[in-house]
C-alpha cells in the first residue's frame, strides 16, 4: 500500500544524516559526560557541538543554550521557573487560549497554587492583538508567555511586537517556539525574547530531546534539582546521543532554511487551492499569509473529521484531526474554539502538514482519495447542505 505521511507537525522523520551523527555515541563513544576519565572526554565535545550548532540556528550564545528532554519541559521549565525566581515582584503570568497544553495545563496547575494566570483572547485568524495584550498586563505580571506558531491552524505571532510590549513594562518574555523552529526566523536577537521553548524531533531530528534559550540576566529558577549538568540549571545525565541528534539537525535546518521554506510553502498552496477549489464547502484555518509554511488546517462542512482521518488512513495517508497531543480526545479543538469556530463545525476539521519528503504526487493521491471520502461521507451524513446545521 501507497504510504503518504502529512502530519510534520506532528513529528519528523529523522534525516540520514543526523541518524549517521547519533549513532557512534550509542556504542562506541558511550562515556558518561560528567565523568573524569577519557572515554568521557568525546560526550562532553559532542555536547559543546551540538550545543553550537542549536545556538546557531537561533542566534544566541551557547551559554544561552540549555538542553531539555522535550519541549513540554522546557515550557514547564519557564512557567514554574520564571513565577519562582521573580514572586516577590508578584504572582500573574499573562498567556493565550490557545497554547499548547504544555502551557495551558502548567497555567492551570499553578492557578490552583496561588498564581493567577490570563489567559488571553485571539481574533478569527488566532492572533493575540497588541492591545489585547496592554490591557491584560498588572503591576504584578513577572511573565507573559506566547506560542510563536500555533501547532493546529500554523498561524504565526508578531512575537517582536509582543516582546516590546512585554519589555516596556518590565515583564519577562518567554515564546513557544516548537513549531516555529526551523520553519520561520528564530533569531532571539532580532525577536527580542528573553526564553524560547525547542524541540528536536519537529526538525527531523529524534525524539526524546529539546532545548530552552534563556537570556543571559533573566531571573529564572532551576525546574530539575539532583547534579551539576548543563551548567548547573538543568538536572539529569544528559541525553548524548539525542542532543548530537538535535545539533545535526539544527545545522542541516540552518543550512537549508530557504529551500526548506520554499519548498513547504509550495506544496501546501498547491495542496490547499486544490481542496478548497475542487471540493465544496471547505475553507482554511488560520491565517493566509502569516503562516507556518507547511500548514494546511482545513474545515471539511456537514462531516465528521474523525471519518475522513480513519478513511484517508485505509489508503496509507497519515494525517491529524488537531495536534497530535490531543487527537485521542472527542473534545472540540480549544484553538478553533477560541477562533470563534462552532463545535459542529470544528468537528470536520483536518491538519495536513507537509515536509521534506512530500512530492506533488502525494498530494495529487491525496486530493483525489479526499474528493470520493467527502462525497461518499457527506452521501451518508444526517446533515445536508440544504438542512445546514
């Protein structure tokens, strides 16, 4: 059977290359990082390099650079830390409503625990508006913290804009850049972020690894207490084999930004100006123009997503109903939610992603499987066009 994976968002095949780079540190330069003798010694310069090679793509000092085990750590690293480290100042974080449960889930944890916690608006497209923002910050606001790309409808925050904000009154700024990474600029510089949330395995690189930019001067406890590792902020015996993964990966994401982007981008304007030409009653997520480059959130009327996943599956092509950490759940999408998208609606909703290995044939097969799944579900559906919802 034809296999056709578009759920890049999801996760990531890992690249050859960084395959080729991981495996040497599974057997053969297998020492122990914190340890003093010399089989220890090419752990500890694997890490310096791939701590580099991740600190390049994004623009920061290594120092800067802390690996983690994935991003949902790092997020929790930076809500727990950063409330931590500044509670004299005082106990309110600013977010979204549409953040990834990382975030969302922590937010509420620490609401139980005394902190209070705003969750922030969004318009139809999901983004946060500057005055939203203003009008959300309090004398006691230690952080604001805001998703870079959304992981369901691909939607990318003005996150230089909101930085300025958050630092004009003093207030740390922390992004989620799980899905931004590798797919749009991350340079911490120019976007002025204090901490930035990564992942390995959204770059083809392996799972199991992420990393969390902090700024050098931001005030920010540790989250894992118990050894020395990552200069003494981060707990836990490091994880050689998949940093090494994650460095190769962010220097071949580097390398290739622009033909990875381009690349991306074409493929899902080709995919979505199909579907939405050739099949009715069918309309995009999120923003057109600023968007993640291989994000095709698309909203199939009078039908259950769930019925065209599992039948898209029958013939081999992979795909999601919202993020991946959630696709269990029967629970309408929280972003579509808060983007003004009623249940009933919300419920024929499909995330396509494309990547590196997507080829135009795979999306044509696509399309042409989706065209007989909408007509023979919507044939058999309760809800008519004509009857509405």
């Amino acid at each position: 059977m034809k296999q056709i994976y578009l759920d890049y968002s999801a996760t990531t095949p890992v690249k050859p290359e960084v395959l080729d780079a991981m495996l040497p540190y599974f057997t053969e330069f297998y020492g122990n990082p914190s340890s003093l003798y010399d089989l220890s010694y090419p752990s500890k310069d694997a890490i310096a390099e791939a701590r580099g090679q991740v600190a390049g793509l994004i623009n920061c000092d290594p120092s800067e650079l802390f690996f983690t085990s994935c991003g949902s750590e790092s997020d929790n690293w930076v809500l727990f830390g950063v409330a931590d480290a500044q509670r004299k100042k005082g106990g309110h974080i600013i977010t979204t409503s549409i953040e990834h449960h990382a975030i969302l889930h922590t937010g509420d944890f620490q609401r139980k625990h005394g902190l209070d916690v705003t969750y922030l608006p969004v318009d139809e497209e999901g983004f946060i508006t500057p005055e939203v923002l203003e009008a959300a910050i309090r004398p006691d606001t230690v952080l604001i913290s805001v998703m870079y790309v959304n992981n369901e409808v691909g939607t990318v925050q003005n996150i230089k804009k909101l930085a300025e904000i958050a630092h004009a009154h003093g207030i740390t700024f922390h992004t989620d850049a799980v899905q931004a990474l590798g797919n749009v600029n991350c340079d911490v510089k120019e976007l002025g972020v204090d901490l930035m949330s990564m992942s390995a395995h959204k770059i083809y690189g392996p799972k199991g690894v992420g990393a969390l930019y902090i700024k050098k001067g931001t005030r920010i406890s540790n989250y894992l207490h118990g050894g020395a590792q990552e200069s003494k902020h981060r707990a836990g015996t490091e994880n050689v084999p998949g940093i090494v993964g994650f460095g190769k990966a962010a220097a071949l994401a580097n390398e290739h930004f622009a033909e990875h982007v381009q690349h991306s981008s074409s493929l899902r304007d080709y995919f979505v100006e199909r579907v939405l030409t050739e099949i009715p009653h069918t309309y995009l997520n999120g923003s057109r123009e600023h968007r993640h480059p291989g994000n095709a959130n698309i909203t199939f009327e009078y039908i259950e997503g769930e019925s065209i996943l599992l039948m898209l599956n029958h013939y081999g092509i992979s795909v999601s109903t919202g993020s991946a950490c959630s696709s269990a759940s029967l629970t309408p999408s929280h972003v579509l939610s808060a983007m003004g998208i009623p249940a009933e609606i919300i419920h024929g909703t499909i995330r396509f992603t494309v990547g590196d290995m997507t080829t135009k044939e795979d999306l044509d097969y696509t399309v042409d499987r989706l065209k007989e799944i909408v007509a023979k579900l919507r044939e058999i559906s309760a809800v008519s066009e004509e009857k509405g919802w």
